[in-house]
C-alpha cells in the first residue's frame, strides 16, 4: 500500500513538472510557429496560436539566409563579443576570485566588500561613469568598451569566491614544497577543480553578453558594428515593421545559447549548487 502511495506521489510530481515545462516553453513554441507565418498575417492576428497552416512556410529563414546581409553580420558581432567576453571574464574573475579565497593579505575584505557593493548597485547607475570612461579612452564604437566592463564581473568575483573557499589548501601546500610557482599552482591544480563553476559561470557570462542590450546600443554608432539585439531592433520602425523577419531571425538567436548550455550542462547543476553553499 505504501509502495504504490509513493508511485501515486511521484506520478502526481512528474505531472506537474510536465505541466510547468510546457507552461515554460510556450512562449518558445508560440515563437517557433509564428516565424513561420508570413508578415500580413502576424499584422493582422498578431503572435498567436490563431493561424491559417496553409500560409506556414520556410520563406522568413530563406530570406534571412540568402537576402538579409546585414543580419549575418550582426549575428557574428555578437558571437565574436559573446566569446571573447566569456574567455576574458572566466579567465580574470576566476583568478580574483581565487585570490579572495586562498590568500591572506592585506586589504582583502576591503576590496570583497567593494565587490558585494559594487554588485548591489544597478548597472543603470553605473552606465554614465562608464560612458564617460570610454570617452575618454577614445573607445566609443569599438567592441573593446562593449567588452572592457564585463571584463571582471562582481557576479562572477563573487561566485568564483565561494566556490573557491572550499577547495583544499593542503594541495597549495604541497605544490609550493614540490617546487611549483604560484602561477603554476592555479593553472595546473587549482583551476581544474574550478571546472564546474567554469562552465555554470560560461553559460550565465554568455547568457548575459548574447543578450545584451543597453549598453552595446549606447557604444556602438555604426550599423555595420551592431550586435544581434541592437540590430533586430533597428527591424522595428515607424515607416515599416518586419515582423516576419524579426521573429524568424529571433529564433536563429536561441541556437547559440543551446549549443552553450549542451556542452557545458554536465557541470551547470554541480558549479551552482557547490558555489552556493561555501561559506
């Protein structure tokens, strides 16, 4: 009787997340098929599931691939500022991180306290400061001032902070007695036991540079520079609205993100359920 209580539980609970998964990935369907119809039609019903199945077809991808030049050009834009922020942010968070952690030295909760402030305040209050810095750096329109201040993000200082807390200092200590330089300590034995928190942190770094808006539209002046957001956006405007075009090109913008999440889920789940909870 108990047995088949607990079936009865854990089939209510599969359930229910099946119920949750579709509610999640509606929108994503409801995209899917609307960038199949043609733009009369999403004019004259808008984005739903009301639609004639004569009318889907593959001719917003066609265009978008053989006609819409401008596009591919955005799309490597974002791909090449999404990769290089990701290496960059990895590579120069994870070490300050680590630094937060494992060594003692002066200072070291001051700049930890900066860290937490600096990721409490909201990046709209800091995109003046910034703007003015690139100005002065002579930077705008270049993909350095879209890229330079997520170079070291607080969220991933911080993130890289904790899981680092829990990583065993008697392997430093061996490695400094075998001769290893401090360097060679975090690249050869350190940094991959951070292999999880790498990948949870590569996926939401590019999350976060993919889609990003605001401050790419701020830097960058020329169309040819835009990033995928910022140039579907420009798709949108008062003398005419390619919708068709739009959403079509907007599911294109998912595949990158999947590609992202399948090569690194093995260690997503694990990276984030370790980094939070060291203490």
């Amino acid at each position: 009787m108990k047995k088949k209580k607990n079936t009865l539980v854990v089939w209510l609970i599969n359930i229910g997340f099946c119920i949750i998964s579709f509610i999640a990935l509606f929108p994503i369907l409801n995209l899917l098929i609307s960038s199949l119809r043609p733009s009369s039609e999403l004019m004259r019903n808008g984005i739903s599931l009301v639609f004639d199945p004569s009318t889907l077809s593959f001719n917003n991808y066609t265009y978008i691939f053989t006609q819409a030049s401008n596009y591919w050009g955005w799309y490597m834009n974002s791909l090449t500022i999404s990769a290089i922020t990701i290496i960059l942010s990895l590579f120069f968070s994870s070490m300050v991180g680590y630094a937060l952690a494992l060594y003692d030295f002066k200072g070291r909760n001051v700049i930890f306290g900066f860290v937490l402030f600096i990721l409490m305040v909201p990046f709209e209050i800091l995109m003046l400061p910034l703007f003015q810095l690139m100005i002065s750096l002579n930077l705008i329109n270049t993909y350095t001032a879209v890229i330079l201040p997520a170079v070291v993000a607080p969220v991933a200082v911080f993130f890289f902070r904790q899981y680092a807390i829990g990583l065993p200092k008697e392997l430093m200590d061996a490695a400094r007695i075998d001769g290893a330089t401090e360097y060679g300590i975090f690249f050869k034995i350190m940094l991959p036991l951070m292999g999880p928190s790498m990948a949870a942190m590569a996926i939401l770094q590019g999350l976060g540079s993919w889609n990003n808006f605001l401050w790419p539209l701020i830097v960058l002046r020329s169309n040819d520079m835009f990033t995928l957001p910022i140039g579907l956006a420009t798709l949108l405007t008062p003398y005419g609205n390619n919708y068709d075009v739009l959403i079509a090109g907007s599911v294109m913008t998912i595949i990158p993100i999947i590609i992202l999440f399948i090569f690194f889920q093995r260690y997503f789940v694990a990276g984030l359920t370790v980094g939070g909870v060291k203490g």
